[in-house]
C-alpha cells in the first residue's frame, strides 16, 4: 500500500467514526450482559479464543463461502445461540454496577 493509499484510507476511518453511523451494537444476543459493550466483547471473544463475536460472523461467513467454493466445500448455518442466557441469568446473575 502506497503512503497515499494508507493516508486515504486512515482519513475515511475518522469520517466513519465521527459520523456515528455504526453506534449502534449489531449483535442479535441482546440479553448479553456485554451487549452494546462491543469493546469488552470483542476483548473477551479475543482472548478465550473459542468463537468470533456476532457482530462478525456476516463478515467471515462471505469469505469463508468464497474460500469454500474454490476448493468445493460448503458451508451450514448453525444460526444464533442465544438459548442459554435465561440459565445463566439465573445461576450466575450479572453484576449489577453501582
């Protein structure tokens, strides 16, 4: 990438960030204690490394199809898995902050 390209790039970055078009947490788990939180998710899908946040899976499900058609592969959806939230919010309710 060319300083030009990169400076280009880096200057559509700010617009985005200050036009504050994309606030709005895009993940469907919204009994997520850390919804809306998205840099606290993101930190913990991160650092436990089991699976990618929501918010992500549009992004990598594309890629992953166009990888899987060049070796013809396919691909499922497992869909959302928001089934466990009502069991953890009776076992081990959040935190509330005071």
């Amino acid at each position: 990438m060319k300083p030009e390209e990169f400076a280009e790039a880096i200057i559509k970055s700010r617009e985005l960030v200050e036009s504050g078009k994309y606030t709005a947490c895009p993940c469907l788990q919204t009994r997520c204690e850390w919804h809306g939180k998205c840099f606290e998710c993101v930190m913990i899908h991160r650092t436990k490394k089991h699976h990618l946040p929501e918010c992500l899976h549009p992004l990598f499900k594309e890629k992953i199809k166009e990888l899987a058609k060049m070796v013809e592969l396919g691909i499922t959806d497992e869909g959302p898995t928001d089934v466990h939230w009502d069991y953890l919010h009776r076992v081990a309710p959040p935190k509330k902050k005071t």
